[in-house]
C-alpha cells in the first residue's frame, strides 16, 4: 500500500529496530514538522456511497496501533449503512500512515501475525470447491492485496493444480515468489496493470483490499473489464452490521487510519449485482476471525505505552517513557490479554451462530457485459 517504504530487510533484534528507527527518524520528523493536516482531504458532507447528506459522525481515533499522530474520523450514512473515513486521506497521507507498517519497522511483527492462519486461508479457498468438479480448480488465480504470499501458499494445498500470483506493492510478494509461495508478482498498483491482467485470470481474489481504496465501485468496474466471462471474484471485508461495533473505537475491524470504506453486505451485493457480477455464495459465520476482544484489550496499552524509540513520535525518549513501556508490556497488560484471548474464543461459536461475525465473504461470478460501462 505504500511507495515510500522503510529498506525490505525485517529487524531480527532489537539493535535492528533501533538501527531503523534511527534512519527513519529524519523523514517523520521533517514530514510532522511541515504539518499533518495537508494529508487529507476536504471533509465531504454527503454519503460516497448513496450521496445522502443524513449523516451521523461515530467517533474520532487515533492512530493506536504505530502511534502516528492524527486523528481519523468515522462517519456513518443513516441513509444506506456505509461507514467511511470522513475527511479521508489523500495519496500522501495514506503513503505516510502505510509507511512501515507491513513494510520496514513493521513487517516481521505483521509476517508473525499473518502466518499461522492457514485453516483461514485454506476456508478462504474453499469457498470455490463446489463450483468445479472432484480433482479440478481454477486454472490461474489472482491475489489482489497478496501480502506476503501466505493465503496463495495455503491455498494450494486446497487447490494443488492452481497457478497463483500475487498483486501488492510491498517487498513481501517479491519475496513470495523467491519461497515459492506464488508464481508470478505483481509489484504495482491494481488499476496500473489492466491491460496486462485482463483475461489471464479465472478467479481474482480481494482479502481485506476494499476497505482500503478511495472508491470501491471504480475498483469493482475495474475488476469486471480484467475478468473473463465465467470468472469469479472472491472478497472478503470487515462487517459493519456486526455488534462487535459496541467496542467503538477500539473495535479492530475500523482499523484507523488505514480503512476508508466498509459497506454493509446489501451494498456490496447491490454493487455487484448491477455490475453482472452475479454473487453465488456469501459466508458470515465462516469468515468471522476471533480477536475483536484482544485487540481491543490491546489497543489502550498501545496508545498510552508505545516504543519510546519510534521514530514518528514528537516526546522526546526518557528513561521513563522506557520504564513505563517496559512496566506495561511484561506486567501490566498480560493478565487483560490472556483474559481477552478467552473471551474471544468463548464470544466465538456465539457470534457465529446469530451471524454477527465481525467479517463477511462474497464469491460472485461474471454473467455478461456491464451496464454501467455503456456508452462510456
């Protein structure tokens, strides 16, 4: 998601973080010294997704997983449901917020998180079996937003004779390529690639990719011209409706700053529909992810202790910033992790059956040319 990233390399001690955060330490400085508020832009006062002006301001949260300074708000349409980052930020501000995040300072916290999900992944794939024959699959699958290559490395054990690439713009999909986790890396921009893409692909897949653009409909427009008749698209994003939205702010799946829009189920539907991109099966239950309790647990310990060292950070470091983060992460914030965890994993079967998940998966088919796109 960002073009400005830290080097590929990930830390493997904590004299590499603290090499890092020294060399990045110039450019947050210099880019907080020029001033925050031109990462955005204008607040809207209608819905994006309806064009509604009845809308109603959720909250305001900070920047609790790195500690970037900024305020990102959420607004929700009492109109059509959609929630959306209200004002949003702009290119840049988005390439300052990504920046070593899942690159550079980042990447071997969010690599640690990412790899142990393989039945996630493997149900993720799963979601296709019914619509080929015993021992088939699709041909040649694309991952849209692929990361670090974990879900097409997992994905291929469901589908052994599948050909997977992968699209990001960080360093992790070249890397998956060299584990041989994925063919072929797309390392750009999705709408840079159009007409290299169209036709190759008989699934393309967008895991937690569409709350992350500046307007999702273009995106769907986009995907339908890439697609062949026949071919299928899988998404996955976070759900709005879910009632883990009571944790407000510290709910993960707002997931501030980096999530710009989240439509409610009828919306996607409605979008795809219109676009003959014909939905054929829809998942609450199984896509739901039980860590809203954790995470949330986890989030005021981050916004009140984070490394004193980052580079981002306007306090100066002192030995009590140092103690507090120590004091914190061993002794005060475990007991309320550990009693999150199980509150997950108890709440867990319980959201699943009354189909409150905190995600949803969509899997739609291409029917036919798009009515939206005529005489454009």
């Amino acid at each position: 998601m960002c073009d400005t990233c830290a080097p590929p390399a990930p830390p493997t001690s904590q004299a590499d973080y603290e090499a890092m955060f020294d060399a990045a330490r110039p450019y947050y400085q210099a880019e907080i010294a020029k001033g925050i508020d031109r990462f955005w832009y204008p607040r809207r006062h209608d819905c994006p997704w309806c064009a509604s002006k009845d809308l109603k301001r959720m909250f305001a949260a900070r920047d609790t997983t790195q500690g970037k300074p900024g305020r990102f708000e959420l607004n929700r349409c009492r109109t059509c449901g959609h929630v959306f980052q209200n004002p949003m930020l702009n290119p840049d501000g988005l390439n300052f917020y990504y920046k070593d995040f899942y690159d550079g300072i980042g990447r071997a916290t969010m690599e640690a998180v990412f790899d142990p999900r393989t039945e996630i992944y493997q149900s993720r794939a799963k979601m296709l079996s019914p619509f080929f024959g015993p021992g088939e699959g699709p041909r040649n699958w694309l991952d849209i937003g692929a990361g670090y290559g974990h879900f097409c490395r997992d994905a291929a054990t469901v589908f052994p004779g599948t050909t997977f690439h992968g699209l990001d713009q960080g360093q992790g999909v070249l890397d998956a390529v060299e584990k041989g986790w994925i063919s072929h890396a797309h390392h750009s921009w999705f709408p840079d690639l159009e007409a290299e893409l169209t036709g190759r692909y008989d699934v393309i897949s967008m895991f937690h990719y569409l709350e992350h653009v500046m307007d999702i409909r273009t995106e769907l427009d986009l995907t339908h011209r890439v697609m062949p008749d026949g071919g299928y698209l899988l998404i996955e994003v976070p759900n709005p409706e879910s009632i883990l939205r009571v944790l407000g702010r510290w709910w993960i799946q707002w997931f501030q700053p980096q999530h710009l829009h989240m439509p409610p189920l009828g919306n996607l539907l409605a979008a795809l529909t219109e676009r003959n991109l014909k939905p054929v099966a829809v998942q609450l239950a199984e896509a739901h992810i039980p860590v809203d309790l954790i995470c949330a647990a986890g989030a005021p310990f981050m916004a009140y202790a984070p490394h004193p060292g980052a580079p981002w950070l306007t306090q100066p470091r002192t030995k009590w910033r140092e103690k507090r983060h120590e004091l914190v992460w061993t002794k005060v914030s475990p007991p309320f992790l550990k009693f999150a965890y199980r509150a997950d994993n108890w709440l867990d079967p319980i959201i699943r059956r009354t189909g409150q998940a905190n995600l949803y998966r969509v899997l739609c088919r291409k029917e036919g040319p798009n009515p939206l796109a005529r005489g454009v």
